[in-house]
C-alpha cells in the first residue's frame, strides 16, 4: 500500500516539503468555505428571500385591504420607490395551469420556501430568464401581480470578497511558503552535487554552509570528510614513494651482483625472479597509490580509447574497435588510460582477438571489451578483482600477470562513480563492461 501510494508523491524535497506546508491550508480552506456556505452563505440568502417575499406578501395584503386601481397604483408605486421591486397587475390573467419546476439551486429553494410562506398564494418564477433580475408572478383573486426583483436584493456580495479574499491569502501564502523553502533547499542541493562531483573524482568545489542549523552541519561534516580522506591519501602516496625508493635499493643491488655471477640456471632463475618482484611491486604501488592526486579534466573518451587501442595494437594485439558515441567529461585521464590499458591488456593475455565497444546508455558511458578467451566462471568473478588473484589460463607464450590489474581497473573507476561487471561475451570469453557516470 506504501509503495503504491508513493509512486503518486513528489520525488523532490522542495515539492514535498511545499506539500507539507500547502496540504493542510488547503484542508483549512476547504472546512472554512463549507462552514461559510453552509452558515454565514445560507443564513444570508435566507434573510435576504425572506425579505423579498415578505414584501410582495406586504402589497398583497395591503391591496386587500385597500382595493380600487387608484389605491393599488399608489401600493405600487411606493414598492417601486422604497424596495427596488417593479410590479404591474395584469387583470383577468391566470396562471398557467401547470406546476412550478422543482427548485435545483439553493437561491430557488430558498425563494421557493419564502414565497410559500409568506405570500400563501399560487406562484411562479423564473430566476434563469434575464441576467440582473428576477421574475415572480403571483395569482390574485382577479389578476396577476407581476414582481420583478434586482438579482442583488437576492444575492450577497459577501461571497465575492470571501472567495478574492481566500485565493488572494492562499497565493500569498504558497509564494511566501515557495520562497522559504527554496532557500531551505538550496544548500542541501548545494551539498548534494559537491558530493556527487566527490564521488565521481571531479572537482567538487567548497560547499558554503547555510540553511537550517542541521544542513549547516551535514555540509561542514562533509567537508570535514573530504579533508580527512585528502590527507589519508596523500600520507598513503607520501609512505608509499618512500617504501619504493627502499624497496628498489636493494633490487638494484641484487640485479648487479647476479650480473657479476656467472650464467646459468640458477643465476636466470634469480633474475626472473627479481623481475617479477619488481613488476609486483610496481603494480601494488599503482594499485595502492591510485591517482587520488591527479585532476579531473574535460576529456574526450573517444580519442582516449582510440589512442589506447592504437597502443595496443602496436604491442601485438588483434582488436576491433567500434565507437557509437563518446562524451567530453571530467576525468582523471592518466587513470582511466591506465584502467583501460589494464582490461585489454587482460583481455590480450587470456584471447587471441578482442572486441570493444563504446556507447551511451542514458545517463551512464559504457565500454564494452569481449575476448574469445576460456572467460571466468560466475563464481569467480568477484575474486578476480581481489589484490594479487592470479588464475593461470593466460595463452602459451603470454607472460602472466601479478594479480593486481582488475584491482587497480575497478578502482580507478569506482573513484569516478562508476563500476566494472563481469560477464559472458558473445564471442566466447569474458565480457567486461565499464561504466562511467556522465
């Protein structure tokens, strides 16, 4: 039921915390207009009929009293002047023998009830047949006293005033109500596109603290956060240059003293050996390091792909590239070139040809790269992305990897907003899709 219902409400925080503020004026409204035309409306009208019958049933009774045309043509004269109701007697007329329509408005109801009242005599009127007045005629005993009554004298100006008064309050008060929650909202939209820009490693700007109390803290936390991460990183890279600079010293000495050694198995044995270390060790610093300080720049992903495929072709691989479209965004470009050099260079290792391709898809950037290698098992594909994951299928006569280049990939592109899936390809193999925010 929740669920249902929430599909019908606003998505944004300013709509619903506008419909927070608007919903119960209006329920405010609504009771008080129904208290007004069922009260102060229908008490009114009431008055107001009430007075008009009671003076057409006034001449009545005095042209009873005094008959004769002289003196029913004073009556009628004094009506006009004092009451605003014109009559005029028509002699020897009847009424149509046919009954009054059943009232449908209040106003016909109202007078209907008045005139029976008060007149006691048969009655027609017409409330619909001009658009100022109104006509009731009335069967004497000889003739038919003709009324027509100014419409005023039936209606309230009252209802006018109420309903320009009601709309006029209620657009100031939804203008007033618009206003303050703008601004309430715009530091918390201020806050959510510098998080979104931190998330996708671009330039996330200093998000000024402002609006209630409580968003003036999340957006101080924030940047308290973004700080914390910044100087984390940074220690991380500082440590990080320092364990390589010791790390490579005594490499470097055991590669010149193996050079010293005579050649044989062992002494190849240990060259290859420091070689992979030193290829170990250059991938987890890259891993570990990732490119936290690098920029984010407009660049256009097209030329970035095309230009490392061209890479990779002059290394020896067999790739078909197809680019639908690509956008100009704000990356780390040296990271994502890395990133992508990582997966074809994967994909290099365990296939003999590779396929990419590259296209929008709403909101998102993807880069498709299909091999037609062995491919990876659904139950492995989360361990691949582990640190040092190694799985020994690469081609006869490809070098293997450390275990660190699906690790790097995923991160540099989660630290854009975005992901790595691993599926299979329709070439066979493994199908890596990559996914950037745009």
């Amino acid at each position: 039921m929740t669920a249902h219902l929430a599909r019908f409400l606003p998505r944004t925080l300013f709509t619903r915390s506008l419909l927070i503020i608007v919903m119960p004026l209006i329920l405010l409204q609504v009771v008080s207009t129904w208290i007004f035309y069922e009260r102060h409306w229908y008490i009114i009208m009431k008055r107001l009929a009430a007075g008009v019958a009671g003076e057409i049933g006034l001449v009545i009774d005095a042209m009873d009293r005094f008959p004769g045309a002289e003196a029913q043509g004073v009556l009628l004269v004094l009506l006009a002047d004092r009451t605003d109701l014109r009559a005029t007697i028509a002699p020897g007329a009847i009424l149509p023998n046919r009954p009054q329509p059943e009232p449908t408005g209040g106003l016909d109801k109202l007078l209907a009830r008045e005139l029976a009242n008060r007149v006691r005599r048969p009655f027609q009127f017409d409330t619909k047949a001009y658009e100022d007045e109104i006509l009731i005629r009335v069967q004497l005993r000889d003739s038919v006293l003709n009324v027509i009554a100014p419409r005023r004298r039936l209606f309230s100006s009252t209802t006018t005033f109420w309903a320009l008064w009601m709309v006029g309050t209620s657009m100031i008060l939804f203008a007033v109500a618009g206003l303050f929650m703008r601004n309430q909202i715009r530091p918390i939209r201020r806050l959510a596109e510098a998080a979104d820009a931190y998330g996708k490693g671009r330039e996330a700007g200093d998000p000024k603290p402002g609006g209630a109390a409580e968003v003036r803290r999340a957006t101080v936390a924030f940047r308290r956060m973004r700080d914390r991460i910044q100087r984390q990183i940074a220690q991380r890279t500082e440590m990080l240059a320092g364990v390589s600079h010791d790390l490579r010293t005594p490499l470097a000495r055991m590669r010149v003293a193996l050079a010293l050694l005579p050649e044989d198995d062992d002494a190849r044995g240990l060259q290859a050996d420091i070689a992979e270390m030193e290829a170990m060790l250059e991938g987890y610093l890259a891993f570990a390091r990732g490119e936290g300080g690098e920029p984010a720049v407009e660049t256009d992903l097209g030329e970035l792909i095309e230009d490392v495929v061209t890479g990779a072709r002059r290394a020896g691989g067999s790739i078909d590239l197809r680019i639908a479209s690509a956008p100009k965004i704000p990356v780390q470009a040296t990271a994502i070139r890395r990133c992508l050099v990582n997966l074809i260079d994967n994909a290099m290792r365990y296939g003999n040809q590779v396929w990419i391709a590259c296209r929008q898809r709403g909101e998102w950037f993807e880069i498709g790269i299909d091999d037609d290698g062995p491919g990876v098992p659904t139950a492995d594909r989360e361990k691949v992305f582990r640190p040092f994951y190694r799985r020994d299928r690469t081609q006869p006569g490809k070098p293997g990897g450390v275990g660190l280049g699906l690790s790097i990939a995923r991160d540099v592109i989660q630290s854009h907003g975005g992901d790595i899936l691993l599926g299979n390809s329709p070439e066979g193999g493994l199908g890596v899709r990559v996914r950037l925010p745009l």
